[in-house]
C-alpha cells in the first residue's frame, strides 16, 4: 500500500538578496511518506537549513509550493501558519531553545496550552508521561538552567511530541552534544521512529547519524542530488 | 481561550526582569501621586482664591443705579425728529431700591433662589482729628449676612452679633482701623455724604485679605446706617441674592431688573477675570500632571523594548512552536497593562495620601484669616482623569514595542546563532 504524503514541496527556490541576489535553493522538489525517518546532509551552505525552515512554514519567503498532507500551505495567513506549527509540526533545534523562564515542565507544556486540546489536567498528566519516556520526570521542576546540555536537548524532544505532531523536523538536533548525549538523542529519535513510526525529518552533517535513517537527502549548491 | 497562557507568559517575562519592570512601575506611580496631588492642590489652592471674592459676592445684586434719565422732556414734544441735548445731568433719582420691602419678599419666595438680603451702602469720611479719610459703611443684616456670605469669617476681632446688640456700633475694616488708631470699644465719628455727624462705637475688625477693601469697608447693622443718613426704615440700596445654581445668575439677573424695573449685575459678568484666572490656572496643572505622564510612559516605553532586544530568542520560539504575531502582541500589551494597572493603582493611594499630607501643613497669612493649613481638593473627578490616563499612556507606551514583537520573523533569530 502506497503510504500517504506528509510533506511535499514542488519546485521551491530560494533567494538570498544581500548583499547581492543569490539562489540558495533550487527548484527543489521533495516527498516525506508518513512513518519515514529522513535525514537531510550537505556541506554547510548547501541550502539544507534554508529549506528546513520552509518546511517549517517558518519561513514565507520562496517561490514554488509546500503541501502538507497534501494541502497546499504556501501563501496561507501567518495566523494560519502558527496554527501548523503549532498542531502538526514538532521542532527540534540545535540549541535546545527552551524558555529560560520556566522550568522543565512548563515548557513541555506551552505548546499543549496553546492548542488547548486537552484540559490543563490531562495535559499535565501527558506532559509528565512524555518526559518519563526520555527519563527526565525527576527533573520536570527544576529551570531550564540547572539542566545539563543533553538533558535540555530531551526536553526540547519531549516538547516537540506534545501535540503528537505530524512531524517532527530536526535542525542539527545533536550538533551541539558531546558523543554520549548525542547517542543518547539519537537513540530517542531512532525509538520514535521504530515504536511509534514517527514521521520525522532531521537535518545534520553527521554521518553516522545520518546512516541510522530509512532515507537520506543529499543535497548540494541547492539541489537535491 | 488560552488568555491565561498569554497572561501567565506576560507575568514570567516581567518576573524575568523584575528590576526594570518595577523601575518602570515607580515611574508610574510617581508621576500618578504627583498628578493626583498636584491637581488637588492647586484646585484646592484655586478654590480658596476663588471663594475669596466669590463667597462674598452676590450672584445678583440690585441697585439703582446714578445715571440720566433716557427718557428726556422733549421728546414728549416732538417724536418725530432727532434731538441734540447737550450736558446732560443724571436725574436726581432717589439711590434707594423703590418697594424693597414686597420685592425681596418675592425673591425668597422664588425656588431657584437660597437667599435675600438687603444692604445700604453708605459714602462717609472718618472724622480723624482735623483729617477726614474717606470710607464706606455698609449697613447689613448681620444674621442674613452670616448665612449667606460667611461675614463671620472676616471678623477677626469682636463679635458680629455686637453689631445688633450695641447701638450704634461698628466693625471697622482692619487697615482702616489701623489708620484711625482706633481700638475696640473706641468712638469714631464719621460724616455722611450729606452732612450728617454720628459717633459710631467700634465693636470688631474685618479683615477680607484684600487690602483696598479693608482700608475702606466697614459694617454696622443696617438701622444704624438707615439712622446715619437720616433715612427710614424701608430704605435700602442694594438687594444681594444668592441662588442655588450659580449660573443661572447672567439669565435671571436680566429677567428680574425687567420685573422690578431696577439694575440688576449677576456674578459672571462682574467678576469675569476670576473665571479666566481659575481656568488658566487649572489648564497649567493639568499640563504638568500630564507632562509626568506622557514622560513616565516613555519609561515604560523603554523598558519594553530592551525586554524585546533581551528577550528575541524567547519571542523567536514562542513563534516557532505555534504563537501568531497577534499572540506576542498581546504578551507585551499585557506587561504594559500590568505595568499601568499596579502603578497607577498606587499612584492613586499615593496621591491620596499626599494630599492628606499637604493638607496638615500649616499655611498662615496676614491676608487669609481663615485659612490655617494649606487647602486640598479631594475631587474625585481627578482621581478617575489620572487613572483612565495611566492606562492610556502604558497601553500606548505598550503598543509599538508590542507591534515590533510582533513582527520579530523567528527564522531571522535562530538561524542567526
């Protein structure tokens, strides 16, 4: 059985305008099935976090179409957009880019709030439930400062699976750990892929990572090769 | 729907800064207690000064007034033509109110009016050895006069109730007294217009604040003044009457002098100035109080947006995982509202207390014998001016950090690390 499409994008390019008009990304075209464990590789420069983030429907500004399952979501209102991101797409950063201001189980939490799909107890309930998943429930009070690196990444993890997202995109998600931590971490997204089919696109520029994926992209100077 | 996720961020992002966020709410309630506080004072101030003339004007007043007669006696001759009267002489019309009896008698009868009394005003020279210094010797009815224009509070010395009780007694204005060295329980002698001697018995001084009329003034009751001029006893010059609403004074000054066939002056016309001043002078306190408060919105103004530089990465992945620009809009809008909400809150006890504080300063004057501390009005009125006005500023100051929060594109941010 042909498994459906959750991303698709048709002939997208980019351009950079400063200093002068450069083409970052071209004419790409791409398909995420759901279920699959993609990852994206390139040298830095070839355009690869450029697309993620259009792919991320963060960015706006490209020329060509983005279906997510099929519908088309290029030139939606940004108010739409946040609505995406917020319900289908979970986001992993190489910075853990959690919110200083809160502690472990609240950023966990932001997202489900904001949907508000669940109630404030059920969401709790789940948040602690996804941070048990990555062993970190022991440390959903603490601020996000008194965390260590690798712990932050998994926070950051179980934030982006809160609203059993439809996908999962990955920008260098192990750029910035240790070799242990990003074991650790990848283990997680390979346990994601395998148990839960996870659908997930990940960009990173390190191979062995890359070599645990169903499928790899390989891009260069804006292509997909 | 999810107000209290917005407003539980707004309140960790101001915890975050806690420092500056209570700067900002300083600013805030200080300019809020100096608004409070300095309207109140100088309104209170304005009304003193006001009350200083305006207490002791009638709102109407009747009299006859010296002046020639419009109807001349050839034009009883010739309608038809023009004439050329030169020097012309006021008539010799009698100063005194014609009926003064039944028409005051209407007046208290009239709804809109608190109170009547009569007065003679009496030209006259202080006879001072060889030396005569003019005056004026106002006949009053001291209850009425009381009652309705504070007399008593200019009394410094001596009792107004003397003026009834001891035949012809007087109250002579302070600085008059003062020239005629004369000392409670004195006769003085004065010379009417017409010629008239008396010895009148000083029972107490005056004092208005005002020098000119103090130099000149003095009361006695109003038989004793009819008894000086050699008049009887329906005799009065003036009708004083004060209304509840003051203005309606201009309306019904010239619908009464029309029924009675008098003149009639109503308080605005004769003391327009006091209107203007009080005016100016509360346009000024407003300016300064909002001048603090446009100066303590820029403060919030600031703080808001070194929170935005501060603060990038947090808008930046509020975006990423689902807020909309509207969303931080509102973040920031909140801080502002908080912000404005608590400090003018303060504010407002502040100025109160301030006010309380102003008003226990002692405040004594040779020309205000009744003020002893500094006067306060508590109105409400600029209790609600500054606190609708300390949301507006903060929700301004607010809103263009909040526009630009809005408006942070998060793929700028994090690809920027």
């Amino acid at each position: 059985m042909q498994r459906s499409s959750v991303l698709r994008t048709q002939n997208v390019s980019k351009y950079f305008y400063s200093p002068e008009k450069t083409q970052v990304l071209k004419e790409v075209c791409l398909d995420v099935k759901k279920g699959e464990f993609v990852s994206v590789m390139g040298k830095s420069g070839c355009g690869k976090s450029t697309l993620l983030y259009i792919l991320s429907t963060m960015d706006t500004d490209y020329e060509g179409q983005l279906y997510i399952e099929n519908e088309l979501v290029t030139g939606l209102d940004a108010k739409i957009l946040s609505r995406i991101r917020n319900e289908k797409i979970g986001f992993v950063f190489q910075f853990h880019y959690l919110l200083n201001e809160f502690s472990a189980l609240e950023n966990v939490k932001i997202p489900a709030m904001k949907l508000g799909r669940y109630s404030p107890e059920e969401i709790e309930h789940r948040v602690m439930e996804k941070l048990r998943i990555f062993g970190m429930e022991s440390h959903a009070l603490k601020k996000v400062h008194q965390l260590s690196g690798g712990q932050k990444q998994r926070v950051a993890i179980a934030r982006a699976l809160i609203n059993d997202p439809l996908i999962i995109m990955g920008d260098e998600p192990t750029g910035n750990l240790d070799k242990s931590n990003s074991d650790i971490v990848f283990n997680i997204f390979k346990e994601l892929a395998t148990e839960f089919h996870q659908t997930m696109l990940i960009v990173t520029h390190d191979d062995e990572f890359a070599k645990g994926t169903d499928r790899i992209i390989e891009m260069e100077d804006g292509r997909i090769i | 729907m999810k107000w209290g996720l917005i407003t539980e961020l707004a309140w960790a992002l101001m915890v975050a800064r806690g420092k500056q966020t209570i700067v900002a709410g300083v600013g805030v309630v200080f300019s809020i207690t100096m608004f409070v506080a300095l309207l109140g004072f100088m309104n209170g101030l304005n009304s003193m000064l006001d009350g200083l003339i305006l207490n002791r004007t009638p709102h109407i007043r009747f009299y006859n007034e010296v002046k020639p007669n419009p109807n001349q006696p050839i034009q009883l001759f010739d309608r038809e033509t023009h004439h050329v009267i030169r020097s012309i002489k006021p008539s010799a019309s009698r100063l005194d109110i014609h009926n003064s009896g039944p028409i005051m008698e209407s007046l208290s009868r009239d709804p809109r009016v608190l109170g009547v009394t009569p007065r003679i005003t009496a030209q006259v020279f202080y006879n001072v050895g060889t030396i005569d210094i003019t005056g004026v010797v106002n006949g009053v009815d001291v209850a009425k006069e009381a009652d309705l224009f504070s007399f008593e509070d200019y009394v410094t010395t001596g009792n107004v109730q003397d003026l009834n009780n001891t035949l012809n007694s007087v109250i002579l204005g302070k600085g008059a007294a003062d020239r005629m060295l004369a000392e409670i329980g004195d006769l003085i002698q004065v010379t009417t217009a017409q010629g008239n001697r008396m010895q009148l018995k000083v029972v107490g001084y005056f004092q208005s604040g005002l020098g000119d009329v103090d130099n000149v003034q003095s009361y006695a009751s109003i038989n004793t003044v009819q008894k000086m001029l050699g008049e009887p006893a329906s005799y009065v010059t003036d009708i004083q009457v004060k209304l509840h609403d003051l203005n309606l004074a201009p309306a019904m000054a010239r619908e009464l002098a029309e029924v009675y066939q008098v003149d009639a002056d109503d308080i605005q016309t004769v003391n327009a100035q006091f209107e203007t001043g009080t005016q100016v002078r509360s346009l000024i306190s407003y300016a300064v109080g909002i001048t603090l408060l446009v100066v303590s919105g820029f403060g919030i103004y600031n703080i808001l947006n070194m929170m935005i530089y501060e603060k990038m990465d947090t808008i930046a992945i509020l975006k990423a995982i689902g807020f909309s620009g509207r969303d931080v809009n509102l973040i920031f809008i909140i801080i502002a509202l908080i912000i404005g909400v608590v400090g003018g809150a303060l504010g407002l006890v502040f100025g109160f207390l301030a006010g309380l504080g102003i008003e226990r300063i002692p405040f004594e004057t040779e020309a205000l014998p009744t003020i002893k501390t500094f006067p306060v009005d508590f109105n409400p009125k600029y209790y609600v001016i500054a606190g609708v006005f300390s949301i507006v500023t903060t929700y301004f100051a607010g809103y263009f950090p909040a526009k630009k929060a809005s408006k942070i594109d998060p793929v700028d941010i994090i690809r920027g690390k």
